[in-house]
C-alpha cells in the first residue's frame, strides 16, 4: 500500500501502541486506503548490539539503555526503509492518539516537502529550533538518505548527535513543512 500510519515503540510503551492503533482506525473513514504497522524496537538487533555502550547526545557520552522508556525513538527513522522509499508515511509515538480520520494528513499536500511537521515547544523549539519529530508526515521517496541503522551506529561512533538526529538537524530546512 503507498500510505502507511507507523507507531514506534518498545515493549514498556505497547499497550499505548495498541491503543494508538485502535484510535486511527476507529476515527478513519478511509481505513481502506492505509496500513498501520507497530514497529517494535525489538525487531531490530542493533538495538540490543548496543546496549551499555556509550552514545553521543546533547554533546556528552551517555550509555545506552534499552530499557529506557523511550528507547525507541531512533525507529522514527526507519518508515521510509520500510516503504521501499516509496509513497507516503506518518509516524507517531505511542502515546498519539487520533481524534479524526488520519487520512486527512496522509493525504495532504505537501507541496514538494520531503517532511512536513512542528517545532518543538518552549525554547527547543525556539533556540535549538528543535523539530517535533515525534509526529511526522514523510514523502519517503525524498527521504533515501534516512537510513536508521547505519545512523543509529553514527551516535556510538561520536560522529552524530543523538539531539541533532532526533531534532530533524541533519535534514536541509528547505525540505521540512509545517
């Protein structure tokens, strides 16, 4: 299918996953025309290939835990991977939970933009100019560049920035829309 809704998570957070799940289909009148998959943070070894070891975030070594509640995060990267970098995808926490038809924003336009979403709140969102990526509408076609593993091992290398990555600030400005 070219539309897809993606709902990260790890194993502390399903429950809210399966709840975002019901909640889009629920409120959609177009469930015919989209997919909604679960990525699961286990799937993917790399993940436990890391655990204990230190990463690079907010400029400081920290060590990676997979038990963290929000260790899934980095999977917001892989939806266009997974699409064949094809068609469009949304991808969500598990804690978004739909109050109208997702289909609304899976088939907006993004007049040429390879994201569209929001800045972060508060002053990430003002000095960092932090992007939400939290929720996030993606031409995945656009985005081959997004590739989640190789990534991820960057932040153990020292080579990027956990913050960096999670803010949207490797990507070209002119290629994100509100």
């Amino acid at each position: 299918m070219d539309h897809c809704v993606f709902i990260q998570t790890n194993h502390k957070q399903m429950a809210g996953a399966k709840v975002a799940e019901y909640a889009l289909r629920r409120y959609s009148q177009n469930n015919d025309k989209f997919d909604v998959r679960i990525i699961e943070m286990k799937d993917y070894p790399w993940f436990a290939a890391r655990e204990g070891q230190n990463y690079l975030r907010d400029g400081v070594k920290r060590e990676w835990l997979n038990d963290d509640l929000q260790s899934f995060t980095p999977t917001r990267f892989l939806p266009p991977e997974l699409m064949g970098y094809e068609g469009r995808a949304v991808v969500i926490d598990p804690d978004i939970f739909a109050a109208a038809d997702i289909w609304e924003l899976l088939s907006r336009d993004m007049q040429g933009k390879a994201i569209v979403c929001r800045p972060r709140s508060g002053s990430k969102g003002r000095i960092d100019k932090c992007m939400a990526s939290s929720v996030m509408l993606l031409d995945c076609a656009q985005l081959r560049h997004w590739q989640a593993e190789r990534q991820f091992n960057a932040m153990f290398d020292f080579k990027l920035d956990y913050k960096t990555w999670i803010c949207l600030g490797l990507e070209d400005r002119d290629g994100i829309g509100l």
